[in-house]
C-alpha cells in the first residue's frame, strides 16, 4: 500500500504570516493523522520561512505516524536531524533563496557528500531517501551512495500530463523500475494532486509513499481537510 504523508509546511506559512500560532501546526498534523494521513512531512529551510525548527522538537513526542524530515543537509539541519530522529529524512538540494524544490540531486557528482551523510543518519537508525529526478542513473547513484530510498521529483510529470500522460509518465517508470531492480525503496513528490495522482500510481503501483503539501492544503481550503485527505487516499487505493 501507498502511503499519504502530507507536508504541513504551507500551514506554517500563513502561521507565520501574522505571527502567533493560528492556525496551530501541531493540531493540524495530529488532525491530519486522525484523517487518515499515514505520515507527516516537514521542509524546514534555514530561514525558517514556514516550518521552524522548533516546529520539528514539537512535533516528534506527538506523532504517531511516520514522521519526515526533508532538507538540504547543511550542518544545522543535519544536527536537528538527528536531534530528533524521524523515521525517514529526506536529502533535497535545495539553495537557501529557493522557493521550492525544482531538482533532485546529482548524485553522481555528490556521492562522496550523499554517501557520508546517508551514513550518519543510517548510523542514527533513520530511513535515508535521496530526492531524484527521473533517471535511472541518479537512482542507481544514490544506492551507491547507500540510501534506503529515493524519492522521484514529480514537478516535470504534473507539469505535462495534461498535454499526454503516458509520455508524462514515462520516464518515472523507467527510473521507477530501477529502484526496484536496485532493492531500493520509492517515494515520490512535488505538484501531485488530486488530478494526477491517481494515474501515477496506477503505473507505478510498488511507490511506498507520496508527499504531498501544496496541492493538498489547497484543495483543503474547499473541501475540507477531512474530505481532502480522504479522496487523496482514495487516488491510492
């Protein structure tokens, strides 16, 4: 089964908007949980613009879910990492004026970096997965590098399956079929929504997880946060 972890990192957004705690983070990813939700993900970036630090010490003792931390592994993430030890962490290269994540890493060229990080997060009992996108070169060079999983970067899929969705598709599949044949794990995230998603993962039926934020806490905005997580679950079903 696929599992739904959902990024509350736009929630944190319009927290910090306004300043106070309104909406409350926390109470939205225990929400999420009790709505079915089989995991929460987290980005926090050195700036703090949405999730914050101390946002992740929070959050550890009430999860009952998987519990993800993505990020680019700079010092002070790596040290907050381990600090409080989730169930996975999730190695984005992100630049510190980045927006959002628009890349997977290369992870040829970095695998000395990627292999020295995976293995003290291994070391740490924390599920190591390198953000990737769709080739299955950077897939077999992040199982070099010793990671559990790898999570395919979703934005070039979303951005064109409206124009032909096989031809979307296609290149997650390959990349997809080389993680398996590889032992490794898959994840996959960025842009996938309620349009999309079912698709995806009736091509690629072995992903272990989906991380989805933006898209979801739009649609909740209409449906309901309940409702929303429910027909996400249902696009992986």
């Amino acid at each position: 089964m696929t599992k739904l972890s959902v990024n509350i990192n736009k929630v944190a957004t319009i927290r910090n908007a306004r300043g106070g705690n309104n909406p409350d983070v926390l109470r939205v990813a225990l929400d999420c949980e009790r709505f079915g939700a089989q995991g929460i993900t987290v980005h926090p970036r050195p700036d703090q613009r949405h999730i914050r630090y101390q946002d992740v010490r929070d959050l550890k003792p009430l999860l009952t879910t998987e519990f993800n931390i993505e990020g680019n592994p700079i010092s002070e993430f790596i040290a907050l990492v381990l600090e409080n030890r989730p169930t996975q962490v999730t190695l984005v290269p992100d630049g510190h004026d980045q927006i959002t994540s628009n890349h997977g890493w290369d992870t040829k060229t970095h695998l000395n970096f990627l292999t020295d990080v995976t293995a003290r997060f291994r070391e740490a009992g924390i599920r190591v997965s390198i953000f990737v996108n769709a080739d299955p070169e950077m897939v077999d060079y992040a199982a070099r590098a010793g990671a559990d999983r790898v999570e395919l970067y979703t934005e070039p899929y979303a951005a064109t399956y409206a124009a032909d969705r096989d031809a979307a598709v296609a290149p997650f599949v390959r990349a997809a079929d080389a993680a398996r044949t590889l032992g490794l794990g898959l994840n996959a995230g960025h842009d996938l929504s309620l349009e999309n998603l079912e698709y995806f993962h009736q091509q690629i039926p072995w992903t272990d997880e989906v991380s989805i934020g933006h898209a979801l806490i739009c649609d909740a905005l209409y449906l309901g946060l309940e409702e929303t997580i429910k027909r996400y679950r249902a696009c992986l079903a």
